[in-house]
C-alpha cells in the first residue's frame, strides 16, 4: 500500500466498490459479504457500498469481485484465472488507491472475503490498511470433510439447522469445498437408503420398520435441506451409501419387503439411486463402497451388481444434464468396473484410504502389512489400506485419498500445522485431485441395533465445566483448521492459526499452540509404530492399552493373540514389531527401521513438551477458561498416554529379550518399565474419570471394545504386572551378572527427527523411463557411518518391500545407481538411504525433515517423449 494514502477506515467508513454483478439467488456471496459487514460493525465501522469509485469522495476504497470482471481485472497486475484463487492487491485508480479484494470465481472470492472478515475480527479496522499483497491458488482441487449419519441418536445434530449452519460456517472458513454425508455404514439405519429417501418405481410393498418414529417426508426434508445449505455457503454436497444390506448377522434390517432375488434386488437399488439423483438435484456426486461390508457379493466382488447399479447413476447423470461425480473406493474394486464405469461415460474418481482407518504419520506407508500382501488376489484386501497398484501410468481416472481418523482420532482435541502441511504435499502422489478427511467423533454413540439401542445421545463431557461449546463438533475447531487452510495452501501465513489461537486464549496463545503441536505428533507415531489389531472397529489408539505383554491378559478378545511385542506396525517398511527387533538384536542382523526404543525416546519427548508448554500457559492465563480447562485435560492425557506407550515399548522389549535370552536382567527391567507405564495409565485415567462421560461408545458399541473407559483397562495392566513378578522371582539371580539387557537403564536423548547427523539425499526430481537413476548422499564432516544402504521401489505398493543397494563411499559421502529396468515408464520412483549409528536407525530424508514433507523422496518417470 502506499505509504501516502488515506486509511480505509479513518472514519468508520468502509467504502466498497462493489462488481461483483451478483443476483439475489446468489447465497455464498451474500454470506461472505454478511460476515464482512457484521465484522466491520463489530469493530465500530461501517460499509458503503458503491459501483464505482467516482461515486464516492473516499481517496482510498475496497474494490470487490471476480478476476474476470472488466475493471478488477484492469487493476491486477497479471490475469488470475486458477480456480478457487484469493487476490489482495493495491492498486492506483486515478484518483486514488483502492485495496483489491478478488476471487478467480465464486468461491475464491468467499474465501477473500471471509479472510479480510478474519484480519478485522482480530486487529480491527487497521488490519485493513495493513493488508499486504497476497495471491493464493489451491493445492489440492479437491478438499473434502465426510461425515457419517448412524442412527437416531444423532438426531440433535442432523435434523437441526443451526447445526448445519455453524459446521458449514467452519468448512468454508477452513476453505474445505466438499462436504460428504455417508449413510449406512454397519448400521441398519439407512440401510439401504433408498426407502428412507424416496418410492422407488416398481417396488411398492418396500417400507422402512415402524421402529423408527420418523417417516419417510421427514428424511426426504432433511436431507434437501442439508443439501441447499451446503450450497449456501459455496460446498459441493456428496451423497454416500455404504451398506446396500446389512451384513452383520446380528444386524436385523429395518426395511421390510426387500427382493430376496439377486438380481431383482439389483435392479431395485439401482433404480432407487437413480430416484435420489432425480428427486435431489442438490446432489453434485455420489460416492459407492463397493466391498463385501456393503452386504452384497462375497469377500472378492460383486462386479455385476455394482455395474448395475453405476448404470443407474449413468442415467440419471444424462437426465439431470449438470455434472454429476461418481466416487468409488477402491476397496474390492476391480479394473473391469473401473472400465465399465468410464464406458458409462461418468465422471469417475477412485478414492482410496491415505493410512489404513487411522491417523498414521503424514506420508503413505513405505510397505502394506501382511495381512494385505499375502492376499494381492482378494480385491478387498488389495486395495483396501493404502494405494496399492492405483498409480500406474497412465491412469485413466481420478484418484482422491482419504484420511480415516476413526481408529486414531475420535475423542482427543488435535492440531498440528506441521503434519498437515505434510499431509498436503502428500496427497499429490500420482497427481491425485486431492484428500477428504473424516470428522473427530466420527461413530459417537454406536450403531444403531434394532434389538436395542444401546447407542443413544450421551455428552462427551460429564463435567460441565467443560462443556464451552454449543456443538460438541465445536471443539475440534483446529482440526478443521489445519487440514483446511494448509490443504488449500501450504504457504498459508502462520498467522492465520495464530489469530485463532489469540482469540481463544489471549496471552497463553503461543504456548497452547506449542502445546497443540507436540500432543498432535503422539498418536500419529503410536499409529505408525504399533497398529494393534485393524480394522478400526477394533483398534482405538486414544482408549486402547496397544495389547497386553501376555495374550491371556488381553482386555480387548478381538485381539486373540496378538500382545504388544507381536503387535505389525502400521508401516512395517520403516518401523520394526517389538519381537521382530528383539530377534535381530539376538542375531546381530539389524535392518534400517526405526527400533521400538527410538519410537519410546520420542514418544517421551512429546510428552515432556507438551506438558511444559500447557503448564508455562496455564501460568500465564489470570483465569482458565472451560476451553483451556478441557484443551489442557487432552493435553495432559495425551502426554500420559505417550508416557505410558514409551515405557510399555520398553518393558514389551525387555520381556521378548528375556523370553529369548533367559536374561534375569531383562525381566527385571521389564517389571521396572511395566510399573512406570501402570503409573502413567492410572494418570492417564483417573484424570478422564469425572470429567469424560463414563462409557464412552463408539462405532460397535457393546460389540467390541468401542466403549467404556480409560479405567476399564487397569485390570489388563495389573494382570500383565502380577506375571512378570512371578517371572523375576522364579528367574535364576545367579544369572545376574551376565549381560544387561537389551533395555538401556538411561535413554540417550536423541532429535525428534531421527536423523543426526543430517543426511543430505541428492537425487534427480525426474527420470528418464530405462535409464540408470543416480542417488547420492552428501553427509557433514564430522559424520562417520559404517556405510550406506539405498532403499527404493516403484509406486506400486503390490510389489512388498523396498530393493536395496549398498553405496559406494565416495569423498563427500555415498554413491550408487537405480539399475536402468528398475526405471519405467508406468511408476514413479520412491527413494531413500539409511545407515545405523550407535544402534540407532537413521534415515535419509527421515521422519520430520524440514526441507522434506516425507521420509522418501520420489523420482517421476518420463517417457522418451516428455521433456525432462
């Protein structure tokens, strides 16, 4: 802005040249320009609204509306022309200086001006002035929120507008662009949706049970309406159904007069999607899950029914003449009804899990887990988890990743810019359109059982004090926030979350924010570490004690054998099993993955930070607030939970030595670990007594471990405790002299990012298709390694673990060459290096690199005909 020019606001006045040419009927924009407005007014101002600056004696105005409009566009400096882009820029206009608000479309200028809204809520009218030159355009096109419908004991939310309107008010806030409701998922409620929602021609006796007090006109408002207000505020709405019939056995169906014939039942679900498509214009896509969970077909495909049923949507697509997206995951789906859909001529995307059903660390996994590598013929297992075999060049169709975060994140507040920019720069693997992620309390209450409905609304909170929200949803405010405005851009100013942090909590704002930032990173690494026992329905890292040291003990029967030494990791390519470790320890044959104790040391140093920063805010703040009093109870929980994992990973670690070993050193140790991990779980669980609800269930329900408390699991612990003490005691203690055990009596400290002395991994951004590919390592001085190993697979997960090759030692560091064949035209190349010092593994880039968003680097492959 020139330094000479008048302020924007030195009367109170805003004057706004508006030319944005909008109708009445257009909503997303009257909304933006309503909170600009309600903003300005709630710092003392006003907005003038005028159609040109020759209008008004103002020497400096707002000028607002899209890139393309003939006198903003006269103003920029270049065209802009990316959708969904946000413009600031000053500029001269003859007779004065105006601030240039724009958007490249609609929904960019919404995100404009709910930005400048933003800027005002938090440094008043002279933020305007302060406005500096800013263009931002999305890095991901597609940035989408799902939310799951069980059953009627979500009833206060889903059929309540001021839910809506809130939630959608903090999507587009977050410049999320895609809300998804999904229907249906092991629940018989709106299984299948089609009664529920519409009559479906030629099946006149298909009802839904009297069970339910809601008909069917009901369902049918409710659902246009959360569809029109999706659009109100500028969000495409998605419409996803899962269970086509129930598949549990103890799942009775709430609809009655059903085809018991296969194929007629066929043709009565695609007629019915066909009917919703019709009957709800609102509905810019519909996403499928076509594996066996969705009660048709076997474990393998159901190919025929499922290419019935995209016909359907095929039809409708044409009828309705507007774009129409159809989505279906890539779990039990196989090539032929990829190629029957694109026949259809659809708009098709394929999405896929980014980490299995959790929040894992923010890259795709290295290797999929066994379970998924043994059964590469079993579509459901194939592509369940990760992309598998999607990335081949050139494919033909969308591809989306999905964060499901039910398995990781449900209760626990989270917010981490660090891994969500990460995240972001992942999901452009293979040039995908973009990610959704799924919400925080996704699956409270259960499912819904017609037998009985154990579910029901229950407050997250017993303790009152800590209820500061209207909506529970409320709370996870940050979440939203960092996979939203670090999704759209990566290079989004840090200040954007620190506003938000000082509106929140004034003084204390830089530490609750560090605080956020160092509990965020625990579970993720859990996740990543130690993956219990999946699918979801049975793992929960925030409430699962991770398996007992002794499979009998187990607290949870899904797990049947599995203990916490057994326990796959999540990403079995770069983190080793507990029992896995101990064996190569005992065979002096260590593979570079990261060990248990690495993953301990760095779980306790979240925990340390963490703690310190809630406690230098809670000092800082005269009076806590329920919001800081809840978000430094989630701290503080999630610092015990990563306390009691990292001694629970040694004491697992010390007793796999001794089971191998006969140690008596090693058993004592565990015992040792195993008292400090009780310690921290009791913590951990005495603090969330009183305050969380007293049985907390989730998804199943009653069915799994999907509920009860932090508490319920002591008994597991205590178990574990009571056997080790009988394994020391009955151990030989004149064995005590021999060599300590595997456990090192004190941790040395070492960094968050695992890896130093830093490794610096020079490798071409681009290759040319069967050509050798050089990767070099350029390591400091002071480094000394007992040399180099390079480790990289092409982009098919189906082909298991990384190749490897030794480097050569050269004068700056390591040399060595990806063979020529190994280099294709169809995959991108995945490339890193790794070394062990001192026992410890390190990586090249590694976890937590600041210059890399992931633990690889990956090479793309061209063609002899593509400029390199």
């Amino acid at each position: 802005m020139p330094t000479q020019s008048p302020s924007l606001a030195s009367d109170g006045s805003v004057v706004v040249v508006d030319r944005t040419n909008r109708t009445e009927t257009e909503e997303p924009l009257e909304y933006a320009f309503d909170e600009l407005s309600t903003s300005v007014d709630s710092r003392g101002g006003s907005i003038d609204r005028v159609g040109y600056w020759t209008e008004t004696d103002a020497e400096t105005v707002l000028v607002v509306g899209r890139t393309d409009e003939q006198v903003v566009e006269s103003l920029l400096d270049e065209p802009v022309s990316e959708p969904e882009s946000v413009v600031f820029q000053w500029a001269d206009t003859g007779p004065g200086t105006a601030l240039v608000v724009a958007g490249s479309d609609t929904r960019g200028l919404v995100y404009a001006l709910l930005e400048l809204a933003e800027r005002i809520d938090d440094g008043g009218l002279e933020a305007l002035d302060a406005t500096e030159n800013l263009l931002e355009t999305p890095d991901n096109e597609v940035r989408g929120v799902d939310r799951f419908v069980a059953g009627p004991q979500e009833d206060d939310w889903f059929f309540d507008d001021e839910f809506w309107h809130t939630f959608f008010d903090r999507l587009v806030r977050a410049r999320f662009n895609r809300f998804v409701l999904i229907t249906g998922f092991d629940t018989a409620y709106f299984t299948p949706p089609y009664p529920f929602l519409v009559d479906v021609p030629g099946y006149p006796d298909v009802r839904v049970s009297e069970v339910l007090d809601i008909d069917r006109d009901t369902h049918r408002e409710r659902l246009r309406r959360i569809g029109e207000l999706c659009h109100r505020y500028g969000l495409e709405f998605v419409f996803a159904t899962w269970q086509q019939l129930p598949w549990r056995d103890d799942d009775e169906s709430l609809v009655h007069g059903l085809p018991a014939d296969e194929a007629a039942y066929a043709d009565y679900c695609a007629t019915g999607i066909r009917t919703i498509i019709e009957e709800f214009p609102i509905i810019d896509g519909v996403q499928l899950r076509v594996n066996f969970e969705s009660g048709v077909g076997d474990r393998s495909t159901a190919e025929t029914f499922w290419q019935e049923i995209v016909e359907g949507i095929a039809k409708a697509a044409d009828e309705k003449r507007e774009p129409l997206e159809l989505d279906l995951r890539a779990k039990g789906l196989t090539d032929d009804m990829i190629r029957h859909a694109q026949e259809t001529g659809v708009e098709l995307t394929v999405s896929t899990k980014y980490w299995c059903e959790s929040t894992g660390l923010p890259y795709h996994l290295t290797r999929m887990r066994r379970g998924e590598l043994e059964n590469l013929d079993d579509m459901n297992r194939h592509r369940r988890y990760s992309y598998s075999n999607l990335l081949e060049k050139p494919r033909t169709f969308d591809l989306l990743y999905r964060l499901w975060a039910a398995g990781t994140n449900r209760l626990f507040l989270w917010g981490d810019p660090d891994y969500a920019r990460r995240f972001s720069h992942s999901t452009d693997l293979g040039d995908s359109r973009g990610f959704e992620v799924a919400t925080p309390l996704c699956l409270k209450g259960g499912r819904f059982f017609v037998q009985r409905d154990r579910g029901g609304g229950w407050p997250l909170f017993d303790d009152p004090e800590l209820r500061h929200y209207e909506w529970e949803d409320d709370r996870y405010w940050a979440w939203y926030l960092f996979f939203g405005r670090l999704g759209y851009s990566r290079d989004t100013d840090p200040d954007v979350w620190a506003r938000a942090f000082r509106a929140r909590f004034d003084d204390a704002a830089t530490d609750v924010l560090a605080a956020y930032r160092s509990a965020s990173k625990v579970l993720p690494l859990i996740t990543a570490a130690h993956l219990t026992r999946h699918p979801m329905l049975v793992n929960w890292a925030e409430l699962d004690t991770g398996g007992a040291l002794f499979e009998v003990h187990n607290h949870n029967p899904a797990l049947g054998d599995v203990t916490y030494a057994s326990a796959e990791p999540s990403d079995p390519g770069l983190f080793y099993a507990i029992d896995e470790y101990v064996a190569d320890v005992i065979s002096e044959d260590l593979t570079h993955k990261y060990t248990p104790l690495q993953v301990a040391r760095w779980l306790d140093q979240f925990a340390t930070r963490a703690t310190a920063a809630i406690d230098r805010a809670a000092e800082t703040l005269e009076t806590a607030s329920g919001e800081f009093t809840a978000t430094a109870l989630d701290v503080r929980m999630i610092a015990e939970l990563a306390s009691y994992h990292a001694s629970k990973t040694r004491a697992a670690t010390a007793l796999s030595h001794y089971e191998a070993t006969d140690r008596t050193q090693s058993v004592q140790d565990a015992e040792v670990y195993m008292r400090r991990a009780i310690a921290a779980w009791k913590s951990l669980a005495e603090r969330g007594d009183g305050t969380y609800h007293d049985d907390l269930v989730f998804a199943l329900g009653a069915e799994s471990t999907d509920c009860g408390t932090w508490g319920d699991r002591l008994e597991e612990l205590h178990a574990d405790l009571d056997e080790l003490e009988t394994m020391r005691t009955e151990a030989d203690a004149s064995r005590i002299d021999r060599p300590a055990g595997i456990v090192p009596k004190l941790d040395v400290d070492s960094s968050v990012s695992a890896d130093h002395p830093r490794i610096e991994l020079d490798v071409p951004t681009t290759c040319r298709a069967g050509t050798e590919l050089p990767v070099d390592v350029r390591t400091d001085e002071f480094s000394e390694f007992d040399g180099m190993t390079l480790y990289y697979r092409r982009t098919n997960q189906a082909e298991g673990a990384f190749q490897s090759v030794e480097m050569e030692s050269t004068a700056w560091g390591y040399h060595a060459t990806i063979p020529a064949e190994d280099v294709t035209s169809e995959w991108d190349v995945l490339v890193y290096v790794a070394t062990i010092d001192d026992g410890n593994t390190v990586l090249g880039p590694g976890l937590y690199h600041p210059s890399y968003p992931y633990p690889y680097r990956i090479v793309h492959s061209k063609t002899g005909s593509e400029t390199i």
